[in-house]
C-alpha cells in the first residue's frame, strides 16, 4: 500500500428545494446540512417545477459544498 492518505466525504445527492417541491431554501439545507455533519449536498430539484438549474447558487457554505443539478421527468412526462 502506498502513503496517500484516505479520506471520507459525507454528503447526500438527492435533495429538493423551494425550487420545486421541498421544503427549504438552498440556504436553509446547506445549514441542515453542516449541522448534521454534511461535507457536501446535490440539490435535483424537478425541472418542470424550476425555471432554471439556478448555478448562483453552488457554493461553498461553511463547510458544506453545495452542487445543482435537475431531476429530469415526473408529471410533465407522463
């Protein structure tokens, strides 16, 4: 085995935001998120609901990494 060190990142990969159907602002779900112990969150939000993949908001927040991406499909394909 070499020397590189390994490293764990904890993050999950499916959230909804006020952008379509979930509950929270992007914000408030980066905070969830660090309080929990998140290293980083995927935000899919359905894109029949959103109006844009809304890129401003990929930060990093504290030290939670934030990434946007879109659920492709639901009630507009039937």
């Amino acid at each position: 085995m070499n020397n590189r060190e390994l490293f764990e990142y904890v993050g999950n990969v499916h959230i909804h935001s006020l952008y379509s159907d979930g509950g929270g602002s992007v914000a408030d779900i980066a905070r969830a998120g660090s309080e929990n112990g998140l290293d980083f969150i995927v935000l899919n939000d359905h894109e029949y609901m959103t109006d844009s993949l809304h890129l401003e908001e990929e930060s990093l927040r504290g030290k939670v990494l934030v990434l946007m991406g879109l659920e492709i499909g639901g009630s507009a394909y039937p």
